[in-house]
C-alpha cells in the first residue's frame, strides 16, 4: 500500500495505540475521582498536558483537551466572538480557512457579525497586507490558519497579534494549526496567537481527540456547560485514553526541523519527477509545506483518477477530506481554471514515504492517462 492522504488522517503510531490501551484495561479511572485510580488517570491528564505545552512552547495551564480540531476550532471562533460582541462585530479571516472556521463564521454572520474573508492570490499564498488592511478597531476576531490544507501554503500568521494591537482592535487571534503541528516547528508566543488548535488524528493519535491553546488570561464562554472540568473551561469527563495516545504521539514526533528539511528535499524532487511526466500540474505553491502537495492531471477527473490509483493501493485524496468529491474551493478562491480544479489530487506526506512510493505513483498515474478517457 502507498499512502499519500497523510493530511486526512495518518497511521497512528505504535507508541500511541500502546498508551490507549494502557488507560483503557490498567489506568481506567475517572481524573476527578479523589482515590488512586483517579489520581493515576488524572497524573496521565497532566503529563499530557505537559507534553503538548512543550511542544508549543506555552504553559501547562494553557492546554485544553477537546474532541477534535473541529471543536478546537469552534470553541476559539464563537467564543472569541460573543467575547467582543458589546466592542465590535467585525471578524477577518481568509476565504481557505478550513470548514471548521468557514461555517462558524458563517453562522455568526447569520448573526449579525461582518465577516472579511481574505481571497488567496493566484499561487494560493495570501497577502499579509491584506489581513493587515481588514483589521479595523472594531474587529472582534482574526482567525488565521497557520498551512492549508489542500494547498500546503504557510499563512503569514506572525505579524498579526501586532496589526491588532497597531488597529487598536479588541479582537482575539485565532490560529488553525492543524495541518501545522508535528510538521512545523511551533511557538506560541511567536506566533502571537490567543488561541491555537490542534487534531491528534493528523501526527499519529487516534481521531476524537483535539487540543486548544488558550493565552492565560484570556476568558471565553465555553461551548459545553457541566461539571466543570478542565477548569470550566470544557465540562465533560477527560477521555483519558485519547488523551494518553495523544500525548505519546507527540513524543514520538521526534526533531521536527530536521524532518522538514528532509521533507523539503523529498517534495523537490517527488515535483521534479512529476513535472518531469508532462502531464501533470502542480497546483501547490513553491513555499508550500512539503508534506503537502496538491496537483492536477487536467482532462482528468479527480474521482476517476483516484479510483484507478487505489486498485494498485496507491491512497490520494481529491482535494481535501472533508470536501468529500466536491470540486475544492480553495483551488477554487485562487482562480484556477475548472479543469485544473476538477482533476486535483491532493497528495499529503509521512516522514515514513519514499521516493520509490513516488515512482509507483508516476508509473500507476501513467496507466491512468493512458487507459482512462479524457474528460473533455
Ligand atoms: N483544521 C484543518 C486545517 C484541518 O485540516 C482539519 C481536518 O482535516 C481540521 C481543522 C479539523 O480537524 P478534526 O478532523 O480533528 O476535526
């Protein structure tokens, strides 16, 4: 099997599976309970949230473990939000944001709130004098991702927090960094963000586990109200088990520079066979992050080439996971022809992929053009 859709979903790690295991048949009580097995699963709580706080470089007390980046997500955008309400209605974000963002937006906008959504430029990168230029003193909230999902483009995020500040803005910065962490090396503070999400089932933890970074000192109403738990701040028994497999993937992520420059030599030349074929187009632009690489076989439907490809076992995604055969909005803002749109593949990366796993994708694409009928 090649696996190529490592921005869907990636193998959970070995190391991972263990500790869910372990929480699940040895550590299995209930963090608030007061005896000792509740004391063991909560002492697995507080490592974790160690674990990722080191890997962001924020405090301990700024973590928060939620069901998925999607919650993450929601949980930064409508807080932010109703926070600023009484100050200011306006939210900027950028129209490649992940639905996640898209659609909370859209809700509030539904609401009454003014949503700026910030179009990429035509090699899908996006202009930070743009986000500059929308910020206003009545903007509740910028969210910004940090990488694209479907394109692999590095958003301009680290000049944000100063543009509200230079706007005089009460708005909150959110940073989408799903498709970032594990990936990028990632600091908090330098970024600047009030609010950073995480998704486990992206660095190899299982799905239904997120993370989000909250800045101490700022206060946001929660979206789930309960018993209290994570300091109020996300009511519901911590799912230990995922949260233990989290935090042992993280520690599996090992030296994260040093696996982007091998990345970045593996995409250049995995682009340079590609264009070397002809036929294929690469829709990514050249500063994308290289475990994510999103091309075109135009005259070819995305969907056809995908089913052709996975007969070999050769795993791709059309676009992004989520956009489930959609033709991909993102390609879509940057102004790509429809033809390029409507045979986009989306090849995302392991560290674990080779350049033999490459080959094979160009020999099986090959067959493809050659047996399958053009489109148009
Ligand atoms: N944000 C980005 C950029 C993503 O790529 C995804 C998932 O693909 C999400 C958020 C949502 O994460 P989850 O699947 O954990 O809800």
């Amino acid at each position: 099997m090649i696996y190529f859709d490592n921005s869907s979903t990636t193998r959970p790690v070995e190391k991972s599976v263990e500790a869910v295991l372990s929480a699940l048949t040895v550590n299995w009580g209930n963090p608030s309970s007061l005896h000792t097995l509740g004391f063991n699963a909560e002492n697995i709580v507080n490592e974790a949230k160690r674990t990722v706080a080191s890997a962001i470089n924020s405090r301990e007390d700024e973590i928060y473990f939620t069901s998925c980046g999607t919650e993450s997500n929601n949980t930064a955008v409508f807080g932010a939000a109703y926070k600023g309400k009484k100050r200011g209605f306006r939210i900027v974000t950028t129209a490649i944001e992940h639905p996640s963002v898209l659609e909370a937006v859209k809700r509030l906008e539904d609401e009454g709130f003014e949503v700026i959504r910030i179009k990429p430029e035509s090699d899908g990168n996006i202009n930070e004098e743009a986000i500059k230029d929308a910020i206003d003193d009545k903007t509740v909230l910028v969210s910004v991702m940090l990488v694209n999902n479907e394109t692999g483009v590095i958003l301009p995020v680290k000049n944000i927090k100063k543009f509200i500040k230079e706007k005089n803005a009460p708005a909150l910065f959110h940073c989408d960094a799903v498709q970032a962490f594990g990936k990028l090396p990632i600091d908090v503070n330098k970024i600047g963000a009030d609010f950073l999400s995480v998704s486990g089932h992206k660095i190899g933890a299982p799905k239904g586990i997120g993370v989000l970074y909250v800045k101490k000192g700022v206060t946001v109403k929660p979206l789930l109200f309960g018993g209290g738990q994570q300091n109020g701040f996300r009511s519901g028994t911590e799912c230990v088990p995922l949260i233990a497999g989290l935090s042992a993937a993280v520690k599996e992520l090992g030296n994260i520079k040093e696996n982007l420059e091998k990345q970045y030599d593996f995409c250049k030349t995995a682009k340079e066979k590609l264009n070397g074929t002809g036929f294929v187009k690469i829709n990514s632009p050249k500063n994308a992050l290289p475990y994510i690489l999103n091309i075109s076989v135009p005259g070819y439907r995305s969907e056809t080439l995908l089913h052709f490809l996975e007969q070999s076992e050769i795993y791709v995604s059309s676009g992004s996971a989520c956009s489930k055969g959609k033709g991909s909005y993102v390609l879509g803002e940057m102004g790509l022809d429809k033809k390029t749109v409507d045979s986009a593949l989306r090849l995302s990366f392991s560290k674990f992929n080779t350049q033999e796993e490459i080959d094979i994708f160009i020999k099986e694409l090959e067959k493809a053009v050659k047996s399958l009928k053009r489109s148009n």
